[in-house]
C-alpha cells in the first residue's frame, strides 16, 4: 500500500509528552499505519536566515517539521488564520480582521510548505491536509503537476453561505479547494453548508451520492468525524488525581475565545445555584483553560470580564471552605492528570458556542467508570454533538435549559447514566482514531467507495456562474 503523508498545522520537532488529543490521535495511527506527518514545529527564526527543516523517524513513520519567520507568525498565523478565518468559520465575521498583508504573506507560506512537501512526495503516496492552514497547498501540488490523490479534511465547523462569503478571497479559496479529490468534514451540517454554497454559486452537477462536478472539478465531499484512541486510561491513574476533594465536580476543559462559551456557562452555574440551592457546598464547576492553545481572540479583556464573574459568583455563593467555580487557567494539567480528572467529575460540560471538533468531550466519556458513570454535557453547536447524540444536548445560550441539564446529569438514576454511557462508549469504540484514518483514506482512494458519504440533499444542476 502507498504511503500516507499527513500535513498538518503543527509537528513537533522531537518527540513530546505535551497532551493534545488530535496529536496523540494521529500519532497513534501512525504507530499501527507507517507513513509521513510534517508540520510546523512552533518555532520562530531570527527571520533573516534560510528556513530550518528537521525529520525524524519513529516506529517506521517519518516526522518533518520547520519553522517560520516572524513574518509569518504575525502575518499567516497569527493574521490570516486566526484573526480572519477563525472568526468566520466560527460564524462571527463581526469579529474578522481583513489586511492585505495577512492573505499575501498567507498565500506564499502555503506555495513554501507546497514545495516542502513535493520534496517528500513519491509518485504512489496519497495526501491528506487537515485544516484551514494549508487550504491551498493541494493546488500548488496539482498545478505544479502532481497527479497524487490530494484529500482535504476541516476540523473548523464550515460557516452558512451568506458567512463564508464575508471572506474576501472566499472565491479564491472555493477555487483552491476544489483541486481536492476529497474534502472532509465533520458532521453533515458542516458538509450540507458547503454543498450549498457550491450550488448556489457555481455550477454543479451531482454525480453519485458522494461526487460532484464543479465545472470539470470532480470532488467527494464526506463526513468523517475525528476519533481518539479508545481505550480507557489505568484505573488506579484515573482516581489518583483529588483524592480528597470532597465536593461533586462538573468538570469543563476549553480554551478561553469567544466562542468558549464561558461567560454563558457561568452564567447557568449561577442559574443552577439559584434554583437548587441545595447544591450549595457540595457540587463545584472545575474551569479549566490551558494558555498554550489560545490565540489572539483570547483577548485580555475577555480574560478579565472571566476572572472578574468568577469572583462575583464565588463572592456571592462561596465561604470559608468552597467556592462554586473554580477556574484554573494555567498549563498544569498534564495528560495524565486530566484524564484523573474526567473520571473524578460527575458531568462533563463541553458547551461552546461554535466548534467543528470536540475531543475532550470523547476523552471525558473514554474516562469514565463504566459501573458508575457521569453524564456528558454538550452542545448543540458542536459538531461532535451529531456523533454523540446519547450525551445531554442544550442550547448554550439559553443558561436556563443549561442549568436545568446539570440538575437532570446530577440526579439522573444509575441505569440511565449506564444506558447513555455504554451507546457513547460503543459509538467511540466504534469510530475512534483508525477507523477515521480508514475511513478518510479510504474514501480517498477509493471514490466510488459509501464510507463517509454525507446524507444530504443535493440539487442536481445549478447554472450559477463559472468557476473561473
């Protein structure tokens, strides 16, 4: 079998114990599925010198990583990505950033990794790039003459059509992604957003349930919702962590943007408080906010508005010996301790506002004792709610329905936990990291293949205008 090279946003330039659950997840298929990963590996040059390239081999896998000029971190990074696609394919192009020089800077960086890659291509391998870092990398390979099998995955949700088409160079990007053979997504909303806007703005044909012809580009488009490895960590690892905390935890683990969703979380704490006071010093939120994964729309002053309704609410309810929230935004919860502290917490509230992915949500449930469950809490506008449709869905802008979940996981009896964790367990077991990686590839290889393909309603021509 040909060689899968994966391209994602980051690789480390060694290996790491850092805990990131999509990194541990495709390592782990790379561990069972020998191929390639390459990445940038979080440094910055001096930016006046050549880029620095590393690789190393594991388990039969190559890992290659480099570095970027601090050109491209303020400019690609930290503008482009984060500043102007972040926010519209989390539906909120108020908070979009729009420079010229975020997508120039952004549009080169994508040719260089491009060139990178093509270094390591071998005439049989397949190509698989995940997220919206290097949306156009598959057009630089096609145009440069690279005939490989080019697939294209989004953890970020995909925005309605009127959203996506706030981007600027939104034509520019539909054009580069369609030189994809595959494009994956999340979950079918995900995929129906983009399938609509195709055909209400270019001319498309539907060509079998999963193809479609966008002027002479024949794309699959699927869904494929990312897994983690499925097993549950040690027993004895999993309840050393709080051995003598006393108090019931509703544990939370997301970085702090806005679209977390904090704000509205602590807000149905406080609801809760108020309408149940009788889980007033025995049942605490556990915030937790690692800094590392946060980017520049975890702004200072949404990080004080935070502490400060943290200090009002824990001011309000709290005494002496327990306070409702406690809100730990530091980088100390290393992969073993969060896993302690999933399987220690009775509920597990993963309630953002917009995400593509959740896979702390999986990774609470995966924790869990099976004899004596918790019960996840999740949201609406997660993608990962469409896969996990055993779990508590709330609105998380309505704090009243939210609340009303906590007290219903909090009270619900010992048989419905059990019922609800062992159908989350199963579908996890089921659809965990390898069966993503097959899944994905392959649909990729394999075209006319039903795995992945999206049950959604097509139109079967639009006579929009031409792609090009």
């Amino acid at each position: 079998m040909s060689r899968l090279i994966m391209l994602a946003s980051r690789c480390a330039a060694e290996k790491t114990d850092a805990c990131d659950l999509l990194d541990d997840a495709i390592n782990d298929i790379l561990r069972k599925h020998p191929g390639v990963k390459m990445g940038w590996n979080g440094k910055i040059n001096p930016g006046k010198k050549k880029r620095g390239c590393s690789q190393y081999q594991d388990n039969g896998s190559t890992f290659c990583s480099w570095d970027i000029s601090p050109n491209e971190y303020d400019n690609y990074y930290h503008g482009y990505v984060h500043k102007t696609m972040w926010p519209i394919f989390h539906n909120r192009p108020d908070l979009a950033v729009y420079r010229k020089e975020y997508f120039i800077t952004y549009k080169n960086y994508n040719q260089a990794v491009a060139d990178m890659l093509a270094e390591q291509l071998c005439d049989e391998d397949a190509v698989w790039v995940l997220d919206y870092h290097h949306i156009a990398v598959g057009q630089r390979l096609k145009e440069d003459g690279y005939l490989n099998r080019c697939g294209f995955f989004f953890q970020q949700p995909f925005p309605p059509g009127d959203v996506f088409r706030s981007l600027p160079e939104h034509d520019w990007m539909i054009q580069a992604l369609c030189h994809y053979d595959l494009i994956g997504f999340q979950s079918a909303a995900d995929a129906s957003h983009f399938i609509s806007y195709l055909c209400r703005y270019y001319r498309t044909e539907r060509l079998s349930d999963r193809i479609i012809n966008v002027n002479g580009h024949l794309v699959s488009v699927g869904v494929f919702p990312c897994g983690i490895a499925g097993t549950r960590p040690e027993p004895k690892r999993a309840s050393s962590a709080l051995a003598d905390y006393r108090r019931r935890i509703i544990i939370s683990n997301d970085t702090v943007t806005d679209m977390s969703g904090i704000h509205y979380r602590l807000e149905a704490m406080r609801r809760f408080l108020n309408h149940w006071p009788q889980y007033m010093r025995d049942v605490s939120l556990l915030q937790i906010s690692d800094p590392a994964q946060e980017h520049p729309h975890s702004s200072h002053d949404l990080h004080h508005k935070l502490e400060r309704f943290c200090g009002e609410l824990n001011g309000q309810y709290g005494d002496f010996s327990w306070y409702p929230v406690n809100y730990i935004h530091n980088d100390l919860c290393s992969r073993e301790t969060m896993y302690s502290l999933y399987a220690r917490a009775e509920v597990g509230m993963f309630t953002s506002l917009s995400e593509g992915m959740n896979l702390g949500a999986k990774a609470f449930v995966l924790a869990q004792n099976p004899e004596n469950p918790g019960v996840l809490v999740l949201s609406q506008f997660s993608g990962t709610s469409q896969q996990l449709r055993d779990a508590v869905i709330v609105n998380p802008y309505d704090a009243d329905e939210t609340a009303q979940a906590l007290h219903s996981a909090l009270t619900m009896p010992l048989h419905e936990r059990k019922r609800r964790h062992l159908k989350l367990l199963e579908t996890l077991r089921r659809q965990d990291n390898h069966w993503w990686y097959q899944a994905f590839r392959t649909a990729l290889e394999h075209p006319d293949s039903d795995v992945g393909a999206p049950r959604i309603a097509y139109h079967r021509v639009f006579a929009g205008r031409s792609l090009y």
